[in-house]
C-alpha cells in the first residue's frame, strides 16, 4: 500500500490542494471536484478553453482502436523495462506519465511495474476520462488521473522518482522542479524511419524524421536506445486509425488521403527513441 500523499497544487494559487470527500480544495478557497469516473479537471491555462483543449472524443476513439489491436504493445513493455531499470534501487517509485493521452501506455507501464504509483496528466479531458474506463475495466489501483498541461504541471516541488513522455511536448522546466535530486527522465519519440513506408503511399518524395531537440539544459542525457520492429497492417480500418494519430494527418492533401482510403494492407516499420536523463543538481 502507498502511504497517502497529497501530491497536486492549485492550479490557480500554487497552494498544495487536499481532498476532502470528493472534492481537492486549498487553503485560499479555490476547489476542484472529482468527476464521476473519478478524475479531477486542473486545467486552467489562461488563454485555454479547458473543456476543449486536446483531442477530442472522436479522435481519442480512433487511438484507442488502434492501440488496443497492440501494434505498440511492444514499445510499451521495452519502455517499461527502461524504467524498471532505472528505478530498481527505489522501493516505492512516484512516476508521472506526462501526456498519457487515453491511456494505453500508462496502464501498460503500471501492470509492468506494480510498486510504483503513476500519476497521468493530459490536457483532453476526453482523453482523460478514458484513462479512467481503463483503470476500471482492468483492476489497476496504482494511477491516478488529472486534466493538466505539461507545462503548468499540477504537483508539489522535488515529488516524482521518474516522468516519462511518450509522444508528447516536454517541458524542462516543469520537469526539473516536480522531479526529486537525481530525478529520471524517459522521452520517447519516433526514429527516423518510423512508419516510412505509411509516407511512401502519401508522399511523392518521403522523408526520414528529422532527431527531435529538446533543449533540456537542466539535464544529463545519460543512453539513447533505437527501438524498432516491424508491424502489418491487414484493415483499411487500422491503417486509417494510425493515420489520424499522426501528424501528417493535418497536412497531407485530399488526393492522398483518398489513396490511402484504398489501401487494405500496409507493411510497416515501428521506430523509436527511447531517450534517459538524469536531473542536473541544482535544480
């Protein structure tokens, strides 16, 4: 059992929150309710309508159609074995998954790891929600849910053992003041070929991914693993969902996506990078 930490801050005052019944309250008056699948919503970047930010039902629907078929089930399992690693001399590690998204790989990394407690923050609160359905359908009881940006994290100073980003922005600033001394960090990202033969079918010259720079400067990169493996697509369907998690979903023309709309079986390579680094002291 984990011993009860009150681990956010108020989003608004910085004050630490505490939950009483069913509702996070700070000290100044400000308060959060707990939503009925047993989330709380801490989004409130000014400029950011939080009901709307992030993906929206439709497109976490497609993502969790595709993920659930466990083409990434791979990546997950090599990325937990990461963590694994770089937590084994920490008995009861605190992670934060940050952009979890629908949740996939959070529960992943959470069965992988048992001893540790997971705390998840996205900024769709659809996103979020099914985080939760997940949790529940499966029995996890070691994660927690919040509707929060990366770059406002929602948790006390000097908290987490290790954060883990998986397709998702990265904030070194944030990251340095939640992570603990000597604090870990994982960033996975595509590789250079990941899903290149999906550009070949859309593209008339398709290209590599280009590395991607972070500018961590309150880090130690420590290792850089390229992870690949190849995948076949044999649905028009899976293919198509795939493509809506990517980015090329946005710029690629019409008279593309009509071509792909015909293709039913898709070879592919999965690539990634699996980046570590270790908190600089000072931070």
């Amino acid at each position: 059992m984990f011993r009860v930490i009150y681990m956010y801050v108020c989003p608004i005052c910085k004050k630490r929150l505490r939950k009483l019944d069913n509702v996070w309250h700070c000290q100044n008056g400000h308060s959060f309710d707990i939503a009925r699948k047993g989330y709380v919503n801490l989004l409130t970047t000014k400029g950011r309508n939080p009901k709307n930010a992030g993906d929206n039902a439709e497109m976490v629907k497609a993502r969790t159609d595709f993920l659930d078929r466990d083409y990434y089930l791979p990546l997950a399992k090599k990325t937990a074995e990461v963590m694994g690693g770089l937590l084994e001399n920490v008995k009861q590690p605190y992670i934060i998954d940050s952009g979890c998204g629908e949740g996939f790989y959070t529960v992943n990394y959470a069965k992988a790891l048992p001893k540790a407690k997971f705390y998840g923050i996205d900024i769709s609160k659809a996103a979020v929600a099914h985080c939760m359905t997940r949790i529940h359908c499966e029995n996890i009881t070691n994660c927690e849910f919040a509707v929060a940006s990366s770059f406002q994290l929602p948790f006390i100073d000097k908290f987490a053992d290790l954060i883990v980003c998986t397709f998702a922005p990265v904030s070194n600033d944030e990251y340095a003041r939640v992570l603990k001394d000597g604090g870990k960090l994982v960033v996975v990202s595509p590789s250079t070929r990941h899903l290149f033969e999906l550009k070949e079918v859309l593209y008339e010259k398709p290209y590599e991914n280009k590395p991607n720079v972070y500018g961590l400067n309150k880090f130690d990169e420590s290792e850089e693993m390229i992870f690949e493996y190849p995948v076949v697509l044999e649905s028009q369907e899976d293919i198509f969902n795939l493509f809506t998690m990517t980015p090329y979903y946005y710029k690629t023309s019409a008279e593309a996506v009509e071509k792909l709309k015909k293709v039913n079986r898709l070879e592919l390579t999965c690539g990634f990078s699996i980046r570590t680094f270790t908190k600089k002291r000072g931070f």
